[in-house]
C-alpha cells in the first residue's frame, strides 16, 4: 500500500481531551478516528489490524470446534425480560413505530439460547459450540480508556451447550488453553494472566485473562508462584492463591483482556433449553461463555508496545510487516525490492514530504521493520533494515531480501 | 463441512407467517434463522454464503480504488440536524445515560462527510473513495419479505469525493460499470438494469439497479432497445426512454439489487466540506454514494433461483460447489473423492439418516453439484455427478475429479 493513495494522515497532535495513550497514538497514527467517547471509526490502517487480530482469534476458536454464526444487534426487551436483564444498566434500548422496545445487544445470550434451542433437542445433539465475531453496544456511564472500555466495540463471543458438567468442564479447560495460545499469538502471552473472577449468583468462580499493564483498570493479586491471580473484587472472600494457598499475593495493574463464565444452566432455565436423554429424561443443557473483545486487543497492543515516537507493533498484528521509507525514485530497483519483501507486506512512504517527516511517521506508525531506500542504500545495491524496537540498522542486498 | 457437526438442521416447515420464498427457502435449509420481522441471524451455511458476497464486492471495489473503513453505528443525533435528516421516520433512536440522543445510521453521510474533511482540505487531496461493509439499521414499518427488506442488514456503502463534475461524473460511470460487474459475478448481471430514479432535491437522476423478478416490491419501465429502465416514482415526468426517447416501455416487477446517487453538494455544504483549489480558493466537495446491500443480494439469489423442491444457487455464491451425499462409509475412498474436489468445496452428507432425506436436503440446500457416493458407484471406481438445475447424472472416474 503506498501512503501517498492512503486518505488519512498523521497528526502530530490531537484532541486534547483524548488521554489514553491507545486511542491518542491510534489515532495520529490514522488507525482510528474518533466519532464520540467509546466510539471509533477504523481508517484503513486500522482495519488491517482488526482483521490480522480477528482472522489469529477465528483460526484458534474453528480449532476447539466453534461454528461461527453471525447474530443481530436488535433484539426483542421481552427476551431480556425472561432472564430477567431488561433493566440493567448498561443496556442501550430504541423502539419501533408500533412502541415495541428492542435492545441493542451488549452480549448476545439471549439471541443464542432460543437459536440453540430450534435445533438440539436431544442428547446427539450436543455437544454445541457457536460464536461470533460481532457489534456490541454497552451504555457506559465513563468511557475514557480509548479502545479498552467502548460503548460500541467489536468482540468475539462464543456460547458452548453441553449435557452435564463434566463435558463442560473439559470444553472449559479447552478453551482456557486456547485462550493462553491466542494471547501468545498476539503478542502478551507472557503477560496475561489467568485470574479468578466473581462466578455471579450461579458459579463460584469465573476466569478472566489479565494482561499487566501500568495502565490497566483493573487491579488483581498474583501469586508468582502459580501464576495465578485473584481479581480485586473477590480478594476479600479468596485472599489465598486458589491453586497453591500462598498468602503473599502480590498487587498489579492489569487489563483484562478475556473473560470465561461458567453459565451452567441460568440461561437454559430461563429459556427452558433442555434435552432428551438416552432415557429419554428432559435435562437442562449446561452452559459457558467465552469472550474476547477484539478492539481491546488493539487497545492493549498499543498500551503495551509502543514508547515516545510510537507504536512497536507485534509482527503478529501488525498492518504491514515492512515500512518502506523511499527517499529516491529508481522505480526499477524499487519494484525488485518491494517484489522481493512481498507487496502485501510493504507500506511504501513514497509522499512528497521531508526524510524526517517519513522517520518520525515510520516510528509513530510502528510497522515491525523500517526499511530505508535512498540513492546511497542503492549505490550498494542494498536497502537500510532496523527494526522499530532497535537501534541498529543494517545493509541487506536487495538479492537478498527474498529470504529475509 | 460435516452436515452431522453443524449444529443447524434442515426443517420440512417454518411458520406459516414468514411468507416470502428467499426467507422461507433459507430458514429451512438452516441458513438463517429469524430473530423478528426484518432482523435476521446468520448460521453457519448463511455466513459462508454472505462472506462469498463480500468478498465478490470488496474485489470490485477496491479494483476502483476503494478504501476500506469502518464507522460506527452510532452517531450523535446533533449531525443528523446539520443535514436536516434528524426527524426523518426510518431512524432508530437511542440515549445515553446522561439524556443525549444517538441515531443507529441507516446510511452514513453523517459520518463519513466528516471524516473526510479530518483529512482533505486541498485538491491534492481529492479525490477519495472511502467504504464499508456494515450493519445498518432502519424503521421499517413494513418488513415482511425476508432478507429483501431488513431493519437490521448489512450494506456495502460507498462515498466518492471530487474536485469537481467533471471528475465526478467520471467516477460516477466506472461504478456503474463496475456494479454492472458485480451483478454478473453473482449470477444476475443478464436480468439487472439500470433504472433512473429520482435524484432527490438536489440531482435530476439518482440511478439504482433492478435485477427483473416477480416477486420484486418495485415496478419499472423498460426500454427494450437500450436495456434502460425508469423507476415508477418518476414515469410520469419521464415516460420516454432517457437514452433513445423510445415510449413504448414495458411495465416490469423488478427488485432494487443497488444504487448509485450524486449527492453533489447537498453533505459537503452541510457539513462545510471544502478545498483549496490550485489558486487557494475555497471550493465545496462534490460527492457521489454508490450502495448495495448484501442480505439483499442473497435475498434476491434465492428468490431468482429456486424450484419447488429448493435452492439453486449460482457457483461464484454457495456456500459449497458439491454437496456429498454419502451413502456408504468407504473411507478410503472417500477420502480420496473429497480430496480430489478439494475438502474446501465439499459439504458433506454424512449423517445417519435415509437415502431420501439425503436427497431432499441437497435439492433444499441448493449446491451447484451433487455427487452421490454409494458401494454401487464405488464398484466402477466412480461418483455420481448432477448438477443441481439438471435431470441427467453421469458416472465420473474417482481419478478424473481432480480436472472436473
């Protein structure tokens, strides 16, 4: 993709009332742009790594056996009036012409028990595992955080049905796996943190994933040895390490990145969702949710990696793998180079504007490796290397990118 | 794809109130399901075939230098009274906790007119093609024809920006060829033709597409000569062929599969969008839109291809180009059959139901080919190969697949 065709531009500098340091690098970077507190437009940079976040968090959920639906945002209040959730506070709510009031989802159980429903009747029918990559809408009173806290954001969630708590209990654990193997993929495995969470009134606990950050909003106790945490707001009832008993917890920031809830059977209760056994005995199917919040993904990549000229993207995410500074125009060893790196790789800056402007846009920007093309680099017949987190550069012949 | 690990499943009958065939056809054959009168979820099999839509789209329109975003659904009500558009009846409204209004777009000049003049200001900037495949949202107080008419679907929508007419009106003529493209792509292109329509208070003509159809909600005028259509809503003011004056027009059912509008200046005024010309002159923008709707396209799919017994749908859309009805479980050479068509392309009858259902399904589900597998044309080494509009069937060695 070459810059001078791309619409949006840097900015040294935004609006002021803009404090999270995502959606202010996002943002001048021409990732995002604002609409309103909490909400977002992805530019064309942004969408790339939406996609590249989406596409690692599709493959690893297809891998544990997820059929991937599409579900809507308008849903009937009376559904959430079975579950008894039609007054909770972070519903957004609009109404038809008839007067009949809709929800815009801001969590989709009471789309996909009823959908479930129409089709597994009987034990054969279970095992179930549907999600979806989909709008979420929240009414947050405090939307602050950039992409870490939207009132419109994109989230995977995935619903898993199942006969009896052992089956449940084994796709739990799956999927906690997945969820680590995600995380790595994305570039903080090393950071996240499974921890445990209020289970609500149905289950003891649930699972979140908590990445460290400075800037987290979250606050949890982890105990180094097990690593393994307990979320704040169960730390007075759970102030021991669940797995080992250590005492001596230690207190970070954090984000949280992923959340895994036992549902057990309060939605199928609700929507009386059971299933014939082998004896033909009805029996609520047992529940688990599964979330992860894409644009929060982004949110954290940025908090986590970049320093003060900008982003340090993981190459896992990144829009483009190479940030081609061109400050020459010998179109034919160009087009070897970007041949060589793959097109679909490159980002080319081959605007009319100043060597130091292409720098300082190639760090804010924070594509893996900046590689620099000028008269003297081609004089070599080579091309100037560093990648964004370091120092040093190198000369690498243009023969030899190819296996770079 | 297994059919015995999806989750969905194929129905005899829906309710009786869902009247159009598209919906009918498609909830049956378990790819969608319906959550209310115009808001529909996708399943597995649905998705599949939205996403071949999509992609078709996305193609064509970054082929005419489209660039790809996404902008929210929310938007604040105070830029639907800059363009007066606050009080029209299609808007879905919503609040935040604090009293402020929010419209769920139905469209998204509101958005993106802004958007756009973050970043082009100069005539260096211009021009700019910026879309979107998203949700959208509307009021609709009728919404009984399935996936044609939605209050929640999903649309590719197009902005162009311009300097100037001249540069307008020419970008304006390659989208039309472009969606002419399209249409053919899908499976339509010899029934769609382009209808003037009316170009609101600010254009003479705004031009939609109208792929013929009985079941189409409108009605319009063609020229049997120039292939042109004119819309109902503006047959009195234009009873002559717009292109060779032509009045013996033919009255034809037809449904709008796209639209493409000159917006000219009616946003960009609005919105005080201008530029600095070469001398620094400050000039407004001249914008075109150019939208089509997905759900739709596979709305219209189905209602144009079918048969008593279900689906007939077109290669470049299904969701598989073969539907596998195994009636033997030789796994060997099974495995090399679906091998051979390549196991992306197979959707696979492996249930443990009758012959007969198997059958049926296939027809319902509508893939372009049905290949039959039995210890009967297993003994000659071969399959039995159908396409799904055809009566004849025909033997093909195991070994000659691979070229089929």
């Amino acid at each position: 993709m070459k810059l001078s065709k791309l619409f949006t531009k840097t900015k040294k500098q935004i609006s002021q009332e803009e404090k999270s340091i995502n959606a202010q690098l996002l943002e001048r970077a021409g990732f995002i742009s604002k609409e309103m507190a909490g909400v977002y437009n992805y530019l064309p940079l942004g969408l790339l790594m939406l996609k590249k976040v989406e596409n690692i968090i599709r493959e690893e959920i297809n891998a544990i056996g997820g059929q991937e639906v599409l579900m809507p945002t308008l849903t009937s209040i009376e559904s959430y009036k079975i579950t008894k959730r039609d007054k909770i506070d972070v519903l957004f709510k609009t109404k038809l012409h008839t007067g009949s009031e809709f929800v815009l989802n801001q969590s989709h159980e009471e789309v996909v028990t009823p959908l479930v429903q129409r089709y597994a009747n009987s034990y054969k029918d279970l095992p179930v595992y549907v999600y979806q990559i989909q709008n979420k809408f929240r009414n947050e009173p405090r939307a602050k955080s950039g992409l870490l806290r939207g009132r419109e954001f994109i989230m995977k969630d995935l619903y898993s049905f199942h006969q009896d708590e052992k089956d449940f209990n084994e796709y739990y654990e799956k999927a906690k796996e997945v969820y680590k193997k995600i995380f790595k993929r994305l570039g903080y495995g090393d950071k996240t943190y499974i921890t445990y969470a209020s289970g609500g009134t149905f289950s003891k606990y649930s699972h979140e994933f908590q990445t460290l950050c400075q800037t987290g909003e979250d606050e949890i106790y982890l105990c180094e040895k097990c690593k393994i945490a307990v979320n704040k707001e169960i730390i007075d009832e759970q102030n021991k390490c669940p797995e080992c008993g250590n005492d001596k917890l230690v207190q970070k920031k954090a984000i949280e990145v992923g959340n895994i809830f036992p549902l057990k059977t309060k939605f199928s209760e609700s929507f009386k969702l059971t299933y014939k056994d082998k004896d033909g005995k009805d029996k609520p199917v047992i529940m688990g949710c599964y979330g992860i919040g894409l644009s929060r993904q982004i949110g954290t990549i940025v908090e986590l990696f970049h320093d003060e000229d900008g982003m340090i993207l993981p190459e896992s995410v990144a829009p483009f793998k190479y940030h081609i500074v061109q400050l020459t125009n010998n179109n034919k060893q160009l087009t070897e180079i970007i041949k060589n790196l793959g097109e679909e790789n490159c980002l080319i800056d081959d605007r009319e504007v100043s060597a130091g402007q292409k720098f300082a846009d190639a760090d804010l920007m924070g594509m893996p490796y900046r590689v620099v093309i000028s008269a003297k680099t081609l004089e070599k017949d080579s091309v100037e290397i560093k990648k964004r987190d370091e120092y040093k550069s190198e000369l690498l012949k243009i023969d030899n990118l190819k296996n770079f």
